[in-house]
C-alpha cells in the first residue's frame, strides 16, 4: 500500500509561473519528508527536505510547506524554469527506518 | 567525485537468466541500498545493508540476492530472471542508516528489460 500520495502525476506551467506539488501521508511516526529531483536518465538528487517541527522551508525558489494535522506537505516551485522540468519525488521516514517511502512521482514541463 | 557507480548501464536479458549489477561507492558510507523504478510507481526498496557483512530484506526482495564483502561494494543478483524484474534499478548510499536528516545518494541507474 502506498504510504505517501502524490499529486499531480503530471503538471505543466509556463516560465515564470509556480509550480505545486502535494503529497499526503498516514503514517504519523514519519519524522523526515525530502524532496527528490530526476532528471531523464540520472538518479534521484535530493532537492529539500523537511521536519514535522517546522511549517515551511525554503531554499531560493524552492519551498515546503507542512501541515501536520492535515499530514500533507507540498513542494512550491517559484518562478518556474524550463531547466526545472524534471520528474519530483515526495519521500516520507520515520527516526527509526531505513527506507524512504516514496510517492509515485509527479512529471513537471515547465514551457518557455 | 564518483560517487556511486553502477553497472552496467543497460541490459537485456532472456527468461531464466542470471545476472549481478555492480554497484560501488567511493564516500565510505556504511549503509547502501538497491532501489528498483517502475513508470509511474516511485522507488521501492529491495535490499539494504548497514555495513560489510550485514544485509536485510526491504519491500520488494523476492527474485533477488545481495551480498555486502567491502565497504564499497554492494551487488544486487537477479536469480532466473523473469519479466516481472523489468525495471530500473538504482543503488544508493548515506552516510548512517536512518535516512532521517541523511542524504541518500542515489547511482546513475541500471536498466533492466527481461525478454
């Protein structure tokens, strides 16, 4: 059973545009939510990453927001970039795991 | 920077085959981990290992062996291959096992089509 839903499974946006992507989570023993990043052909990179203790980071044009009741995070892209497009991940752990779990992906196509 | 390498990049391989993906890290990191790719279905995990000589099964084991000899080295055996194993395959390491707050990095992929 998927542990974290992912939403879109495909998004496009215009430069210049943002670009969101939402997650939800059951499990409230996970305690860390990175972001993954693919590029066609590479691996995974880790984008940003997020603990239940804060609402938001950010980091230049990227940014998480977590609501911990609701169990959902979100990936806020600003000022979207046609070198953004890429395919995201949204990952959740508890302290005492060694997997990530990881949503299904969303695809994004950022058009110039 | 290496990193992590994996190989090789692409493979066929016919039904009821065998093959081992290599896959070698040049950080020294005691945990590693063999993630496979589905279209549309994020990563899941096969096989893990906290250190040389110790490996526990993830989501996804069956149709897989690993072994863990050296620090470097963690290749993942595919045992009478069947087209269910078609897939992408990622092998990753961190620096400590709890992904929590540790950067797992992930090797370029190994693509894998079982005919």
């Amino acid at each position: 059973q998927q542990q974290v839903k992912q939403s879109p499974q495909s998004l496009i946006v215009q430069k210049g545009g943002i670009s969101i992507i939402n997650c939800a989570y059951e499990n409230t023993a996970f305690d860390y939510f990175p972001w993954y990043q693919q590029f066609p052909g590479k691996g995974p990179a880790l984008l940003i990453a997020i603990r239940p203790d804060v609402s938001e980071k950010k980091e230049g044009r990227f940014t998480i927001s977590f609501n911990k009741s609701a169990k959902q995070f979100s990936l806020h892209i600003m000022d979207s970039q046609p070198g953004d497009s890429a395919t995201y991940f949204c990952a959740a752990v508890g302290y005492s795991g060694y997997a990530l779990n990881f949503g299904k992906g969303t695809s994004l196509l950022v058009t110039p | 920077n290496a990193g992590v390498t994996q190989t090789p990049k692409f493979r066929i391989l016919k039904i009821g085959q065998s093959m081992t993906l290599q896959c070698t890290q040049d950080m020294n990191h005691n945990y590693m981990y063999w993630y496979r790719q589905d279209p549309g279905m994020g990563l899941k995990l096969i096989y893990y290992s906290v250190g040389a000589g110790i490996t526990d099964k993830g989501e996804v084991p069956n149709g897989y062996n690993v072994s863990r000899s050296t620090t470097e080295d963690f290749p993942l055996r595919l045992e009478l291959a069947a087209p269910s194993q078609t897939s992408v395959y990622f092998c990753a390491s961190s620096y400590s096992g709890s992904p929590s707050g540790n950067t797992i990095y992930f090797g370029e992929g190994s693509w894998l089509t079982v005919v």
